[in-house]
C-alpha cells in the first residue's frame, strides 16, 4: 500500500488486523465474487505456508485468480512485531532472531510448489524480469503465480 494507493471502490481488499495466511484463498474469494475482473492476490512467504493448499483449489476450479508471493525467505512480519517488542520491553529492538522466523533452510521453491498443484509460475530474482512475468502473468487464463524474491534485509537492523 505505500506504492500504490487503493482509491476505487471494490478494487482493493485486505484482512481486518493483519492476519497472516489470507493472500492466496483471499484471492480465490474474489475472484469466485467478481468472474470478470482481473484479480491479483499478493502475500508473503512465510504467511502463504499457512494456506498454500488453496493453489490446488484454484487449479481444480479453474479459478483464474493470480497470486504474487514476495519473498524473502523469512516470516518478516514477526521479525518487524518481535524487533518492536524487545524495543518496548527491553529497550534493546537488536536480538538474535528465532530461527523458526527463517524460510531459508531449505530454501522454498515457490513456482515449482504451485506447479505440482496444477499452477503454472515463474520465478523472478531480478528487477528487470518483473516486467516480462507480469505480462505473461495477465495473458495466462486461469490462476498464476509469480514468486518475486525480494531482498531479506529486516529493516531497522
């Protein structure tokens, strides 16, 4: 939302609290609501493993949603909320990260995830491919999905 603004009625949609997990069969939703528009579901690494199965779902239904998994091989959202509250508590926001906060042992291969389901994907490491992928992304009919890897610097640090 800090790059692009939602301001038309029913074109921009988002959980209540922030909520990880959402992106993917949020999408789904959407687009079961509103056949006719393009729409794309964007979420996080670490929160689309709790609900990657609803690729499977998209594929089965033919339900032509797009997904855009940024990653960064880690669950940044509870580094960010963590960093705040050793800050708050502590007075310190500089500890070790658990390591459970890490997507990166094994590194998870995102596209060929959503391909075993029945998606089609690509893999997009550098910025000049973002275009090509997003193109390709919007003239596929059914689900896609893009796996944008994204830098793993915890901001602040």
């Amino acid at each position: 939302m800090r790059y692009l603004q939602p301001t038309l009625p029913d074109h921009f949609f988002q959980t209540r609290g922030g909520s990880l997990g959402v992106g993917i069969p949020g999408a789904i939703g959407v687009k079961v609501a509103n056949p006719d528009k393009t729409v794309i579901g964007f979420t996080g690494d670490g929160g689309s493993m709790y609900t990657i199965q609803a690729l499977w779902t998209a594929a089965h239904f033919k339900i032509g949603a797009k997904f855009v998994i940024c990653n960064n091989q880690s669950y940044m959202l509870l580094k960010l909320n963590i960093m705040q509250y050793w800050k708050d508590q502590v007075g310190d926001p500089f500890h070790t990260f658990p390591h459970s906060f890490e997507l990166s042992d094994p590194v998870i291969d995102f596209a060929a995830l959503a391909r075993s389901m029945g998606v089609p994907a690509v893999c997009v490491d550098r910025p000049e491919n973002v275009a090509a992928a997003v193109k390709q992304m919007l003239e596929t009919d059914g689900p896609f999905l893009v796996d944008l890897v994204i830098s793993s610097h915890v901001p602040g640090t």
